[in-house]
C-alpha cells in the first residue's frame, strides 16, 4: 500500500508507526528523568515520594516501561531542578507526545500489564535474539498452532478469548514484513519441532511456516538436535532486544507463568547474550536447519 507523504518528504506513519515511536519516546523520556534525578542526588524512594509512588513505579519509568502522567513529569522534574526553561518545555512535551495509545491496547482485556512492556520493546527494537525450549516462537506461529497452544495456558477461556488471544499474536507478526523490519535470530531446541501441538496436520503446516519464515533476509533460524546432548541453554527460553537509540540500553525478557523478568543491567545482558553464542554455536546451521525441518516434517 502507498503511504501518504508529507512536507517533509517523509512517509507519514499509520498508526502503528505512531505507537512503535511512542514507545520509543516513553523510553527515552525515561532515560532523562534518570539522568536528571541522579545529576539531582534525589533517590527513587524520594522520587517516588514525591508523586506519591513506589521506588519500584520509578524504575519502571526510567525505563520507558509505564506510560507517563504529564503531571507526575512536571513534580519530578520540579524536584530535580528543572524549574524553567527550553529543557523543562522539552521535557514535558516528550511526555506529552509519548501519551500516544498502542496498537495493542485494543487487547487491553486479555493483556498482562507485564506482557505489554515486551510488545513494546518488541515494536522498536532493531534485533530480536530468542531461545526456545517448547514452542514454536510467537513471531513465526500459524493461527492453528498459536490456538492450540493457547488452549494450553487458557483451558477454562471462551472461545472467543482464545480468537483474540490469537489474533493478537498474528497482530504481531506484521512486523516481520514492515519496511526496515528487525533481524530476529532465533535459536529452537528439537523439542519444538516433535511436540505435536495441534496434532499432525497442524504441525506439518506450522514447519512449513517456519521453513518459509528462515527463507526471509532479516530472519536467521537454528535448531539445536537432540544428539548435540545437553547445551548452554538448559535453564530455559529467553529473548534479548536491542534498540537503535544509544540512550536505550539492551534488555533481556524471561517470561515467567503469571509475570516476566526484564534485565537491562550490562552484565546480565552479556552473560545471556554469551549464552545466545554459545547456542548458536551449539546449533546446526541456517542451511542444515532448513533441511533438517523439512526431514521432521516428513516423519509426521
């Protein structure tokens, strides 16, 4: 579809685009409020205090992970110093702009809160690193398959809960074919390839999608085989996102059963990024995973 083009000469966003960048403006915007606190000497408990919130409330808006109140913006900033001025207007129009609603807030019903950070690291980051023990990665899921594993997580859900809960997870998948999509390197045990969610026919056409999804450019799939024995990924699933902004640091996402952990500290980053290597290492090849599930699928 062609996109409308304004003055500037550049492709006005959909409304998508505006959600990815709002996502990027809340992370930025956080990153400044943690400069100008510490540059301040104020602590989160005190920040925190200040607008009548937790230490914990701060941390996640430092990191871009909550949406903001302008109001909450002008105490903080007032607190830090930032009384008058172009920086204090810039400031509290980065807040203002970042307001902008999510695609997925029309999910809002059925998504974790926990959830929503992760679609919204996922919508700007530049590379998507992921390890999988059990599943198919959601990216790269056929509708059939992502219902049958919802049904997993969901037994007592209506069925039409289970349809949004797959719609969703096909809504995310349009970031594989968006212009300047992220590379996703994604590494899968061979359990993933033998759990027949769904059943047979299900799983043939779910690798066939996965064999269709390796052939993409930005899109690199390994398979760690059952006769590699035990591997660097034994403690289970993970994802690392990273962002073209320099301010926005790499963030690790573990999900958990009812929540998730999110790791930004550098040194966690790396160890976990030296386990990605390990893995991939570990794993077969592009080329020979290609084949490798093509060899599965005909065995079922």
């Amino acid at each position: 579809m062609d996109a409308d083009v304004r003055s500037s000469g550049q492709p006005s966003p959909d409304p998508d685009d505006v959600s990815a960048d709002a996502t990027v403006l809340r992370m930025l915007l956080g990153a400044q409020l943690r400069r100008l606190r510490e540059a301040a000497g104020v602590s989160t408990e005190e920040a925190g205090y200040e607008i009548r919130a937790s230490r914990s409330k701060i941390s996640r808006m430092e990191t871009g992970r909550v949406r903001f109140k302008v109001r909450d913006v002008q105490d903080l900033i007032t607190l830090y110093g930032l009384t008058e001025g172009p920086q204090r207007s810039e400031v509290l129009d980065l807040a203002t702009r970042s307001s902008a609603p999510d695609w997925w807030a029309r999910y809002g019903d059925i998504l974790p809160g926990w959830f929503e950070t992760y679609l919204g690291l996922e919508s700007v980051a530049v590379s998507i690193r992921s390890f999988e023990v059990q599943f198919v990665p959601g990216l790269f899921q056929t509708e059939d398959y992502a219902r049958a594993v919802t049904r997993l997580g969901h037994r007592a859900a209506p069925a039409e809960e289970i349809e949004r809960r797959v719609a969703l997870r096909a809504r995310r998948q349009d970031l594989l074919t968006r212009p300047a999509p992220p590379h996703v390197w994604s590494v899968i045990d061979e359990a993933v390839l033998r759990r027949p969610s769904g059943g047979a026919a299900v799983m043939r056409a779910q690798l066939r999608r996965l064999t269709e999804a390796a052939e993409l450019p930005h899109v690199t799939l390994q398979v760690v085989p059952f006769d590699r024995g035990g591997h660097a990924g034994a403690s289970g699933a993970f994802s690392i996102l990273r962002f073209a902004e320099a301010d926005l640091p790499d963030v690790v996402f573990i999900e958990q059963l009812t929540s998730a952990v999110y790791l930004d500290q550098r040194a966690d980053v790396e160890h976990y990024l030296e386990v990605a290597d390990q893995l991939s290492g570990e794993a077969l090849t592009p080329a020979d995973t290609l084949r490798f599930i093509e060899r599965v699928a005909k065995e079922i």
